[in-house]
C-alpha cells in the first residue's frame, strides 16, 4: 500500500501545481489562518498552518501539500473562499473524494488484513486514481491540453506498471498458498504424519531465517496446519499468536492442543502451562476456557499448583 500512497499523493500535488496561481501561498496562508479557528475545518488546515509559520508561507510549496489539504482547497474554491486557483469542475471535485476516501479507509489501516484484502484494497485504489487522472485530462479544460495530455500519459503508465506488480504478487501468493496445502496434505497423507510434518515444518523453519527471510510464509504454514487439525502444530500456533498479541486466538489453539490429545506426557502439560502463564503475564484473564485446561489436567492426574506471583507450575505426576 505504501506505493499506492506515494502515487496518489505525487498525482494529486501534480494536478493542484497545474491549477494554482501566482502569490497562491500568501492567499493560503490567509485561508489557513482563518480555518483553524473553524471547528468543522481546522483538522483539514492545521498542519498547513503550523509548517507555513515554521518556514513563512513563501517557502512553503506544493510538494508539502497532502491530499487532506488538497482536496480542502479544491473545497474552498467551490465555495468561493480561495481565489488564487483554477476553478475545479464537479466531476473531478468527487473523482478527488473517491481517492480521499481510499486514503481514510486504507492509511488508517493497521495492514493486519489478509494478503487478498490489502490486494483487493490497493487494486480499488489503482481504479480510483486511474478514474481521477482520466476525469482531469476530459473536464480541467482550464488547464492547456498539453499539459493534460502528458499528466494522463504520466500517471496512466506508472499506474498500469503498479498494477502488474500488484498482479505478480498476488499470482506469487496464489501459488504459495497451494504450495503449503500441498506439503500439509502430504504430510497428513504419509505412514508417519508426525515425523512427516515435522520435517517439513523444520524445511519451512531453514528456509525462512536462513534463505528468503520471509517470516510471514513460516506463520502461515503452521497457522494453516493447525487450521487442518495436525496436533503437533496448535502448539507452535499458540506461540504466533501470544508474539501477535493475539491472545483471544492464542486461546482458542490452546483449547484446540488442549482437546487433540487423550493423553499427555508431563513435558506436554509443563509447555501448556507455560503458554498459559504466558497469556497471563501479559495480563489476559483467567477465562473459563483456562481453568477448564488446568482443572482437566489435574483430573488426568498431574499436580498443577500457583506460586505467589499467580503463575501455574507443573509438579511431578
């Protein structure tokens, strides 16, 4: 998304560069200097206002311009209260809102969304854009043809080369994903489904910290895993998700471990009650789902007790 965000901003400050007049900085300031003294206005206006009085408004350019105070004069102008401007026509003013609202719904994000999301959301934001340069160069006939002409050539071709590396990301990500379906179901399918998924999470493992760096490939592998009931992995999901900060899913792997087992070895009981004690430290609650683990396993015959500090420790059985 970071590389949506540099293109819409650089099209939109190119646009705003054809529109505006000269000594436009003094009559900004001037608006500036009135709007943060509106309520409904001054979050638009402030940061404009703030950097022209670090750096007086005639330093001030353009390029410090963001789309929040881009389309807040493009507003102004409508409204006749910022006249050192071309007049914007209304078809472009709501192409602007289109790639404004992009901005508010995905700058905001905090990009936890699923890989095909953040594709979907960048691909809407391409379209958006490409709407907005096309609307520009059909209605700003204020603005020289020539000028419209090489802007939409410009912004078309880095749109249509962010497009396909966009495309090329989500075909890599399309084959990733059956890449682990294909080493899961293996695994599942081999006389050995234990030893079997262990080595291939140890391959996953080797090839993430020493090869690709791609840490987020190794998650998805044990997340996935687990998701298909494979024992070995909900302790490892556990893992990722207490670092995700994640507790309410690191809960509910830690009922899923918890249930795929019968019978437990003592080294098993003594790591659930470490992740448990891991949950609590980071002051998640001690929910019924919690208590239900521990008092199941004291049932199944180990002694579980709480220190001082509230923490569970596993006694010999």
């Amino acid at each position: 998304m970071a590389d949506v965000v540099k293109l819409r901003c650089n099209a939109c400050q190119d646009f705003f560069k054809m529109l505006l007049n000269d000594n436009w900085q003094q009559s900004l300031y001037e608006l500036a200097r009135r709007e943060v003294n509106n309520p409904s206005q001054k979050n638009r206006y402030i940061a404009t206002y703030e950097k022209m009085r670090d750096i007086s408004p005639e330093k001030y350019t353009v390029n410090d311009m963001d789309l929040t105070i881009i389309s807040a004069i493009v507003d102004a102008s409508a409204n006749n209260k910022y006249n050192s401007m071309k007049k914007v026509n209304e078809y472009t003013r709501k192409a602007l809102i289109a790639i404004r609202e992009d901005r508010n719904l995905n700058d905001h994000s905090d990009e936890n969304e699923e890989p095909d999301e953040l594709y979907l959301r960048g691909l809407l934001a391409l379209c958006n854009l490409k709407n907005f340069i096309r609307t520009v160069d059909k209605h700003e006939t204020s603005i020289e043809d020539i000028e419209r002409l090489s802007y939409r050539k410009k912004y078309n071709a880095e749109i249509d080369s962010l497009k396909d590396i966009f495309d090329e990301e989500r075909i890599e990500l399309i084959q990733w994903k059956k890449q682990i379906d294909k080493d899961i179901h293996m695994a599942m399918e081999s006389n050995n489904p234990s030893y079997a998924w262990e080595e291939t999470r140890k391959n996953y493992m080797d090839r993430a910290w020493r090869v690709d760096h791609e840490y987020d490939k190794y998650d998805e592998f044990i997340v996935k895993s687990s998701d298909n009931g494979i024992e070995a992995a909900h302790s490892w999901a556990v893992g990722h998700f207490i670092i995700d900060k994640d507790y309410v899913e690191a809960e509910r792997r830690l009922y899923m471990w918890y249930n795929s087992k019968k019978e437990f070895h003592k080294n098993e009981v003594y790591d659930i009650g470490e992740r448990i004690n891991d949950l609590l430290k980071q002051q998640y609650e001690m929910t019924n789902t919690l208590q239900e683990i521990i008092e199941g396993l004291i049932k199944k015959g180990f002694k579980i007790s709480k220190t001082e500090k509230g923490q569970f420790k596993i006694d010999e059985k």
